[in-house]
C-alpha cells in the first residue's frame, strides 16, 4: 500500500463469504474457483469507489456526479469473507481526475490493493448576467439569474445569490453569459462630492453635530473625506446615510 493515504474507511464496506455466489451487501459476486481464489468483480469494486465519493467528498452529495470509475480488472483473493476498504490519497481533492486505493482484505486480513480512478464532476450554482453589464449600471433583478455550473468553471469570489448582486453598480465590464463576483459590484454611493451633509462627532455622553461638504462621494459604511464647513477643517468621516456622517472620538 502506498504512504500517504489517508486512513478512512467506505461508510458501507462490502464483505462477501467464500462460495461459488455469495451476495454482497451492495448486489455484487464474489466467485470462488476449484483453485482456492475467489473473484471480487469490477462492478463491486466500482459500487465501494462510488460510495466512499458521495460519503467523503467536502460537498453536499447532490453536487457531487462521479462520471465515471476505472478500474483496471476483478481482484483475485484467497477464499474467505472479502472486505472492501476505500481510501484516498493525501490531499486528494475530490474533484476531477481523483485516484483512490481499494484494499481488500480476507478474513480481516489485507490480500491486495487495487488502484482506481475517478472521474469527478462537482456543480454549483452561480449568478450569472443575462446580458452585457457596463461600469457604472445599477444591476435590476432581470439583469441577472442563478445558473448551475461546473464548480471549476465558477471564479474565487462569485457571488452567493442574486441578493448579493441586484442593486449594486457595476465596476467593470461583465460580459453576458459570464459568472458575476463580487468584487465586479459595489453598493452605490449615496453621497456625492460636493454634497452637504451633517457631520456627528460622539464619544460617550457628548453629541455634536456640525454642517459639511463631501469631499468625495461614498456609500454607506464607507469611510471619506468630509470637510466642516464653519471651521473648515477636513476629516475623515464614516457615511451613516445620504445627509449624515460620523466622527468618532
């Protein structure tokens, strides 16, 4: 067996007893000949693979679709009750070309491993645009529609939910058909340079308001330039809303 794996066992092993057709636990053979060997077929082999992906895999099972399994041919043991144990090597990501070891064991006692391969497809849903987004747009609920992509084809970043994007303005292109990040969007600025606004100073029972002017524009929770219009001292000031913003002491 190779170093590195990861000692994990399928959530189902599947055990045959020795016999010309004894039933395994997922509807597979395990033959026995005049020889003294028995056959763990192809199709028992493959099931155990299968079932240790949806057990083990880091996604909810329903994203998970295992396309197709290699494996190299039956395995032949020595008579006995015949036990599948499935693991995955160190770093293995699920996703894929994905290889696992199969040992099979007799009577509890390892006989041989086989080598399989995987081929693993993981989906999720993403927002993409149904039509070019241009910077500076506010994106509408009909701009935009959850669509179920193949995970390696969804960026770092892609927005959660249509929620996360319908809105917000657009800081880039976003080409139609294209996955929507967010760091494509923003929340749009509800105060703009040049705008008046009242500037609240607090620190613990003390409250004080005076008027400014924006030096730039800012959206809410944003932190920007603000100058006090009687003093005309330049702070730095966070946007509360479209007529306010706070200095905190």
């Amino acid at each position: 067996m190779r170093a590195g794996l990861i000692a994990v066992l399928a959530a189902a092993s599947i055990l045959f007893s020795s016999g010309a057709d004894a039933r395994s636990g997922a509807g597979g053979t395990a033959a026995a000949s005049s020889e003294g060997v028995q056959e763990v077929s192809e199709r028992d082999i493959r099931e155990a693979v299968a079932a240790f992906i949806r057990d083990n895999a880091p996604w909810p099972s329903e994203q998970v679709e295992v396309e197709a399994i290699f494996v190299p041919g039956p395995a032949f043991v020595p008579l006995g009750r015949v036990g599948l144990h499935v693991s995955a090597p160190k770093g293995g990501r699920f996703v894929g070309r994905s290889n696992f070891a199969v040992g099979v064991s007799v009577d509890r006692r390892p006989a041989r491993t086989v080598w399989v391969a995987a081929e693993i497809t993981v989906w999720s849903e993403a927002v993409v645009a149904l039509r070019p987004l241009y910077k500076g747009e506010k994106v509408g609920a009909v701009d935009v529609a959850p669509e179920r992509r193949r995970l390696k084809d969804v960026p770092r970043g892609a927005a959660p939910s249509a929620d996360d994007v319908v809105g917000k303005r657009v800081t880039r292109l976003i080409p139609a058909g294209s996955v929507v990040t967010l760091s494509a969007v923003e929340v749009p600025p509800v105060i703009r340079k040049g705008d008046w606004v009242t500037i609240l100073a607090e620190g613990g029972s003390v409250r004080v308001s005076a008027p400014g002017e924006a030096r730039e524009e800012g959206a809410p929770g944003e932190t920007i330039r603000v100058a006090n219009r009687a003093s005309k001292r330049t702070v730095q000031a966070k946007v509360v809303d479209s007529k306010t913003v706070r200095v905190e002491w």
